[in-house]
C-alpha cells in the first residue's frame, strides 16, 4: 500500500526524498520559490519521481480555497480503507530562530507555520508532520504561539506528538535539533493513540557523547590526519567527504572564492567556538548545517570555505543528489543550508510507516 504524501514548502526536496525512500508516495510538491522548483526537478532528473499531482509554484494560501483545491484535486475527498493521505511541511523558520530574526508568528516567515495548521484543520488529511526549529518549542514567547496551534489542531481532530531531535542520532554528520510535530486524525485511526518520536534512532546521544572527539589542532593544508580510536566514523566530516566523493562531485567546484584572507588559515581544525567562521574537524561532527547570517564554516584541512557537494554530504544526501549548477552560490548555500537533513526525515519517515501500517482499518 502506497501511502499519499502532499509536500508543502519542498524546498530541495530532502525530507521529500526521506519520505519517499520510507516507502511513501510523495503525490503533490508545492513550493513557492520558483528557483527551489527548478533544483528540486533537476536534482531528481534521473530518478523515477513524477508526483501524480504534479508540481506547483505558489503560495500555500492559495489551497485554502475551495475552488482552487477541488480543480486540483478532484478526488482528494474518496477514501477507503487502503487510501491513506498526509502532509509533510517545515515551513520556513528564521522568524523562531534564535540565530535568525526572531520575529515569531508575526514575521513574514512565521505567519507560513500558521497558513499551513490551517490547510490542515480545513483539508482534514489523515496525519500530517510539521518540522521546524527547536525555539518554536523552547523560546517562550514562540512556545505560546505554538501551544496555541496545537489547541487548534486538536478540536479539528487531531491527536498530537510532539519531540525535539538531533540530526546526530540518526547518522547526520552534524549536530541539529529539529522540532518534529506528528498529527493522527483521530477519525481514522481512532482514539486513545500512542506514538513515541525517535524509535528509529541509529545512535543514542549518551553513546555519542561519551566518544573520544579530538578538539582543536594546528591547521595545515592537506595535512594527513588518521582516524582517532573511540569514535564512531559514520558520524564525522571526513566519513562523509569519502563516502560522498566530494572531490569528484558535480558541485564540487561550488565555493566562494573570495580575496585570500587570513582566518583561512590561521583558523584551527575543528575551532567551532566563534559565531563565523567555523572550522570543522575531519574526524567530527560538524557542529550544524546552517549557511546564512554570516555563518561560514571552512573546510578541514584546505584554506576555503567548504562546497556545495561537501554542505550536501553534512546533510547526508546520497552521492547522486546533485544542485542545479546554473543556481547562483548564495541560492545553493541558502537551499542546502535551509533543508531537513536527509537521514533525519528518513528516520521520522520509517517509524511513521511502520505505525500507520499497523493501525491500518
């Protein structure tokens, strides 16, 4: 049984791709920048996705109205027992971030997360999964907003699960908590549910934090460092460089290269502790993904910021996922940098499979 899957705010499709390597059909992709459309087409070129739905370049808005809906869907509302729908969104989130605007639901962003509880009040899928930033969750007065639209989600029939998770514990080379939201109507799969978050965890935090990571050393330019005992590979950089062949990648010529400057290489492997400039540790975990507001993270061992085909890599995308080379580099970090890591929505994306096949009418 394919399960329906209609993707809002797709970005480069990543948490699409998780869903869909779960097993999930991803039926419908929205998204309202046309240069994400274009990256999202293009990176699944060669791959055997054609949403039944096709694509659509537009303001999620647009859906809450009737007309506009049923002309695109005509028969969204025949269901039977083997016709399952979600949705699947992480509307953009710099307006909850507390390295961002933090401008909360009254930001141009912010207002989005609000536009998307609301299609799905109206729309009535059968679950849906929301992911954005941890601040909407911790930051008081984002936690406010959002208890407030889970109320809302709730008297439209909704049982809610909520959790905060790290990228880490499901084999991303990086350290990035993401609040998952998972909504089950209760009109199909009854009352009185329970779902735990996080069951398809690779690693536990507890075992990644009681590692031996090296800290700081001596940056030099293509100096060999061997792998360190006590640490766990798949969870480092320079795995990812290897395992991805970064060097060989079709982005892999994607960087700024900009006018020598000395924090190139006076910068010390894996010295992550200024807000810019960052230098990740070969045999470490990179300390998160994010490209904008000034945040530069340079590579390892060479004296440049890191590529496109190695920010691909910390997000754990497999090696043939590529972006679309006529993009300018601010689009590409910006695309890459925003989306959901791979392995992350693969995970959240395998436990809710497995559940709603169990609970199947």
């Amino acid at each position: 049984m394919a399960i329906e899957v209609f993707s809002f705010f797709s970005g480069l499709g990543f948490m699409d791709l998780g869903f869909e390597e779960a097993g999930f059909d991803i039926a419908f992709v929205n998204e309202y920048n046309h240069s994400f459309i274009q990256a999202y087409q293009y990176a699944r070129r060669n791959r055997p996705h054609r949403p039944q739905y096709g694509y659509y370049e537009g303001s999620i808005e647009e859906f809450l109205d009737d007309r506009v809906w049923n002309q695109r869907f005509p028969d969204y509302d025949v269901r039977n027992k083997d016709r399952i729908i979600g949705f699947i969104g992480g509307p953009p989130c710099p307006d909850f971030s507390t390295a961002g605007k933090n401008a909360g639901s009254t930001g141009e962003n912010g207002k989005l997360t609000e536009k998307y509880v609301k299609l799905i009040v109206k729309r009535q899928p059968d679950f849906f999964v929301l992911e954005n930033v941890k601040g909407l969750y911790q930051t008081k007065k984002h936690k406010i907003f959002y208890e407030q639209m889970k109320k809302r989600l709730y008297r439209a029939g909704y049982s809610l699960f909520d959790s905060i998770e790290n990228a880490l514990e499901y084999g991303v080379p990086q350290f990035r908590d993401r609040l998952i939201l998972v909504g089950f109507n209760r009109r199909r799969f009854g009352k009185n549910l329970r779902y735990t978050i996080g069951t398809n965890k690779t690693y536990e935090m507890d075992r990644i934090k009681m590692c031996n990571w090296p800290t700081v050393e001596p940056f030099q330019i293509g100096i060999v460092r061997n792998e360190p005992q006590d640490i766990i590979p798949e969870l480092t950089v320079e795995y990812w460089f290897r395992q991805n062949n970064v060097e060989n990648h079709a982005n892999s010529r994607d960087y700024f290269n900009t006018v020598a400057n000395n924090k190139f290489v006076s910068i010390a492997e894996g010295d992550t502790s200024k807000k810019s400039f960052k230098r990740l540790h070969r045999w470490r975990y990179s300390p998160t993904a994010a490209y904008g507001n000034n945040e530069v993270h340079l590579h390892p061992y060479q004296p440049r910021r890191i590529s496109i085909a190695e920010a691909l890599s910390i997000q754990s995308l497999p090696v043939w996922f590529e972006v679309l080379p006529t993009l300018s580099l601010s689009a590409k970090f910006k695309m890459v940098g925003n989306g959901v890591p791979y392995l992350l929505a693969n995970g959240i994306a395998m436990e809710l499979q497995g559940w709603i096949e169990e609970h199947m009418d």
